[in-house]
C-alpha cells in the first residue's frame, strides 16, 4: 500500500460531500472531501510538499473525527505524484524523459526519500502569485526542493488548488507541512487584518501548544496567496519533530497534539 492508495481507497469509502479537484502531472487524482456544515468553512491541505507525506494521514484521522460547529473541505494529499516519488522512488515515474529529468534534479540519486517537489521538479509550495520568484531560497531550475516554476501556476496541482478555493470562498486555510512544531500566519497583511489573522494564530497555537513564528523572505505559498489574494487568513502549522522524512513513527505523537485542532478551531470561530 502507498500513500496515494491509502487516501483514493478513503476517498471511495467516503460517505459525505467529496470531490476531484483536479489532477497531478501525471494523471492522479487530487481528492477533496467536505465533513460538518454551514459557517466558518474550512479548507485544510496536506503534503502539497512530497517527503511530508505523513501529513496526509493526520487530515484522514482529522476527516475520521470530522467537524460539528461550521465546516471545512479537507485535501489529504495536494501533491501524489511527489508523495509517491518520495515514499516508492522513480518506478513510480512513467517515461524515461521524464525519469532523466526528475534523477537530474535529485543530483543523479535514486534516492527520492528528501523530495519536496512535483513530477516536473517544482516545489508547488513556491508556485502561488504571491510575490513570486522573489523567496530568498528560491532557485530557477529544476530540483527537489525551491525551483518557482516557469511562471506562478505552473502546476497543474497549484492550480487545482487554486481553482477550488477560488469556488469555495473559504474564511481560513490551514496547510499543513513538517516539520518543527511551530505555526507561520504572515504575509505583509495590513494592520487591521494582522490583528485579526494573529488573535486566530493565537487560537491555533493554544490548541496545538505551538508558537507562532514569522518567515522572512518566504514567498509563493498557498498561505501567502491565501492572504494576498483572498485576504483571508490562512496558516501554515508544521507538525513534528526529528529529520525528514517523518513516517509513521512520528504519527502517534503527531495526532496527540493536533488530530482536534480543526474540529476545535471551528468551534472557537464560531464562538467569536
Ligand atoms: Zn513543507
């Protein structure tokens, strides 16, 4: 069983409100499921970065428990072919084109456990129009981690992404990385939204026991588009802690300090 196995079979065992959003370079599926109803609306993605695929289970536990005041859209996992590419290696990879392009990339290794990015090398977590190409780590080539792509949305996955908070007007988002156990809520935002976005970062961080952090010149994100674009409030939290790649060690401890955090953090909106 993979990663991406794991969440399709979920998928198709859902009973509630689900959807394909789009699909990845290579044709996979990206899946979208929807637990609770009514106000605030959620959306919460996973492993839009490859080795932090262990993210992808802690949203299935998060669906599992599901959500009772207001709602959210839940996306387990934002970028299979990367997750696949990391967890099963390049036999996962069709086509030797792209094979000699994705082992260039890695540095000619076969070792994919590290990879952040997507089957075309771009780190989608940097593929967002928010200040794009500008990130102080940002690379213009392809790579397993930071490359910003030919232009922002690029990707088929980024714009997947996209589209479908575009269709949903979400009030937050939550995206979920590793790792560090530490929560990122900034982007330049103006001072009355800043004092709005940092009293519900607090709420996160009083759930999960993280503190909040701020990321200097960190661009391109799904968050930062979020803030930008939308101007909603969106977070990044990142769970766990060790060296990459986390795996299902880590994930007891993962759940212990977040499988509630959305059901709560709902809850707490709502309250005001
Ligand atoms: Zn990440």
């Amino acid at each position: 069983m993979s990663v991406f196995s794991d969440i399709e079979k979920f998928y198709k065992a859902y009973k509630g409100n689900k959807k394909i959003i789009g699909k990845s370079i290579l044709g996979r599926p990206i899946y979208a499921m929807q637990s609770g109803k009514g106000c605030p609306l959620g959306i919460v993605q996973g492993a839009i970065h490859a080795r932090e695929w262990i993210t992808s289970y802690l949203i299935l536990e998060q669906i599992r428990l599901g959500v009772d005041c207001g709602s959210a859209w839940f996306i387990p996992l934002a970028n299979p072919d990367g997750a696949l590419l990391s967890t099963c290696g390049i036999q996962t990879v069709k086509g030797e084109w792209r094979r000699r392009l994705l082992l260039n990339a890695n540095d000619c290794s076969d070792d994919f456990s590290l990879w952040k990015a997507n089957a075309n090398a771009v780190d989608l977590n940097v593929n967002f129009d928010a200040c794009w190409g500008t990130g102080t780590c940002n690379v213009k080539f392809p790579a397993s981690a930071n490359y910003v792509g030919v232009a922002p949305f690029s990707e088929p996955e980024s714009r997947a992404l996209r589209d479908f908070t575009l269709e949903v007007c979400p009030q937050y988002t939550i995206s979920y990385h590793t790792m560090g156990e530490e929560i990122y809520w900034q982007f330049c935002q103006p001072f009355f939204r800043c004092m709005r976005d940092k009293k519900y970062a607090c709420t996160l961080s009083h759930l999960t026991g993280y503190p909040l952090k701020s990321a200097e010149g960190s661009v391109g994100g799904y968050k930062d588009w979020c803030i930008q674009t939308l101007k909603i409030p969106a977070f990044t939290i990142e769970v766990g802690n060790g060296t990459h790649p986390l795996g299902k060690k880590d994930l007891e401890d993962i759940l212990n300090k977040n499988v509630c955090t959305v059901r709560e953090f709902s809850a707490c909106w709502r309250r005001g």
